[in-house]
C-alpha cells in the first residue's frame, strides 16, 4: 500500500491514463486485495479473478471514477465483490464474518464494530427484498459511491430514473432500519 499522498498524485495520474501509475497501483496494492479475498473464499482462482475484475474496472472507467481514498475504495471494492461472489454461490450469510476482517472504515471499538456489523448486515438483508437493479443502483451509489450521472450511463438509464430508484431502496431501507431500531430498544428494555 501506499500513503495518502502518493496514492493521490496516483489517482490523478490514472485519470489521465498514465499507464505507469496504475501499474503502480495494481503493484502496490494487488497481493493484499487477494490476500483479503482469498483468506474469505478459501479460494485462490475466485479471489484472483476479484481482483482482476477490480482492477480491471479501476482502468476502464479511470476517467469517470471519482475516488478520494484509494485504499478505503479498493478494499471496500473487494468486500463488494467477495460478498457477491458468495451470495451468488449460495452461502447465505457465511459472507458476515468478513466484515470483521477488513478494517476500511478506520479504527473502531469492538462494541462500534458491531454495531457497525449488525447495521450493514441489516441493510443487506433489506435490499435482498429489492428487484436486482435496484439493489445494484442502491449499491453503487450508497457504498461505492458512485454519482448518479454514472450509474444513469452504466444501466442506460435517465438520471431521473435512477433517482427514482434510489428514492425507492432508501425508503425501503430507512423504514425496516426503523423497525428493527423498534425491536432492539424493547428488547433492551428501553421502551
């Protein structure tokens, strides 16, 4: 990995399609992105092709990504993907204990850290109820945070339609947050 200053002046080099610098970044950060995904997947081909893809998709759209943190977005980018290769694979909820081992969001107490856990599997069990595009569009611009003129031009779809169902996923979501916020304070015995 790289400090924050050189990963910057790489991230503006990369926009410009300076080849040199996303070898940089492909060199400095691809061994500890697989080793993240492979230690999840116990599965070597799986977490290298994650990681391709990132990679991948890093170069592709270099000119439209709007990254301020490049460790946080690469790491946070192979959580995404590990968590979707298995939910596609069909193992449920085993994907949880990975948010234990990525440390993106910064140093957290452990009773933080769970109450950070329990939020995003909640989350993630609400957007299972949403149509696929929808999640896919919640997804991107809530925990990619990918702006909306991008997704409208990755799903060819208008900015309003987009919008449309961001609007829908984030009212889904804020209301079972609300029920479950509900359930636990009663089981806390607050209520």
């Amino acid at each position: 990995m790289v400090d924050n200053d050189k990963a910057g002046h790489l991230l503006l080099a990369l926009q410009n399609g300076d080849a040199e610098a996303f070898t940089a970044i492909y060199k400095a950060y691809w061994y500890d992105m697989f080793l993240v995904a492979n230690r999840k997947l116990r599965n070597k081909e799986a977490a290298e092709e994650i990681v391709q893809d990132i990679f991948l998709r890093l170069w592709r759209e270099r000119d439209t990504q709007r990254i301020e943190n490049l460790n946080y977005y690469l790491f946070a980018a192979v959580r995404y993907e590990v968590i979707d290769h298995i939910r596609i694979k069909g193992r449920g909820f085993e994907y949880l204990d990975y948010y234990d081992s990525v440390d993106t969001i910064g140093d957290l107490n452990t009773e933080n850290q769970l109450a950070l856990d329990e939020l995003l599997r909640v989350i993630d069990e609400c957007l299972h109820i949403l149509p696929e595009k929808t999640r896919e569009i919640f997804r991107l611009h809530k925990l990619e945070y990918w702006p909306i003129s991008r997704i409208a031009a990755h799903f060819g779809l208008s900015e309003k339609a987009v919008e449309y169902h961001l609007t829908k996923s984030v009212r889904l979501v804020r209301t079972h947050l609300k029920e479950v916020m509900v359930l636990l304070l009663a089981a806390s015995g607050i209520f």
